[in-house]
C-alpha cells in the first residue's frame, strides 16, 4: 500500500477538522489559508502517490522536488486522464490563490471571506466554498484510491 496516500488521508482528516471545528469557533481569514494550505497538502500527498507508482513501475527515473514540475510530470505520465487534468488545473488555482495578494471580508463573522483579484477574475474563499473544496478533493482520494491501490477506500485502515 502507498504511504503517501496513508499520509493524505490523515491530511484530509486535519483539513476536516479545521472546517468543522477550527472555523466554527475562528472565524478568521489565517484559518481560511490554513485550511487552503492543508488542502494543497493532500493534493501533493496524492500527486506524489502517484508519481511513485509511476517509478515503480519504471515509467519514471526520480521524484521531481517542485510542485510545478510534479504537475507537469503528472500530465506526461497520464496525458489522456481527463479526470487527472481536471484536479491538477484545480491544485494549481489553489496554488496561485495562495500565493497571490488578498483582501479579508467580514472576519469573525460567518460570511468570513479572503478576496483575490487576479488579473481578469476576482476569487473569493468563504466557508461554504471551503466545503466544496473538500468535497472535492475527497473525490480526488478516492479516484487516486481506486487508481494506485485498486480497491475501495477501507475507512478504517
């Protein structure tokens, strides 16, 4: 079994907990980019799964360091999964949200939101995108599950 995909269920339990508890409690835009940050962290967890089955298998000489070209590796090593491409667009709007300068809306309230304005769009964070965004990467576990391991995901293991 991947420990990478172990270490990212874990993570998606760290990311649940900030959701469900942390912001119900901190109702702050710092608990807003911890939680993008934990996200972005699954998403690497489940990036590098990935690209370790990929050594395993020989496709792939060594791990790159770099988020960036762990993405491009990723698109080489699966260029006709749309489903992979989809993720990895999502993790790299995550990745420049994060990077990008922001704006705070209403903290300590529970619309709480952290505004980016890119150069032609305008992103905004709150609790309710913070869901979906979850959502979402559960789903990318799963598929990555599936995928590497070829089983369901035991919710025990």
């Amino acid at each position: 079994m991947n420990e990478y995909l172990l270490e990212a269920k874990e993570e998606l339990k760290r990311l649940e907990h900030i959701i469900y508890v942390s912001l119900k409690y901190t109702r702050t835009v710092d608990v807003l980019t911890n939680a993008l940050h934990r996200l972005v962290g699954t998403f690497d967890l489940i990036i590098e799964a990935f690209l370790e089955k990929a050594r395993e298998e020989g496709r792939l000489a060594v791990l790159p360091k770099s988020p960036g070209l762990r993405v491009t590796k990723m698109r080489e090593q699966y260029p006709e999964d749309k489903e992979i491409a989809r993720y990895l667009e999502f993790y790299t709007f995550i990745r420049n949200l994060l990077k990008a300068p922001h704006q705070r809306r209403q903290e300590y309230r529970r619309h709480v939101g952290l505004i980016v304005e890119f150069e032609h769009s305008t992103a905004e964070v709150n609790i309710d995108n913070l869901v979906n965004c979850e959502k979402y990467v559960h789903q990318f576990f799963r598929y990555a599950w599936d995928t590497i391991v070829g089983k369901e995901v035991d919710e025990f293991a």
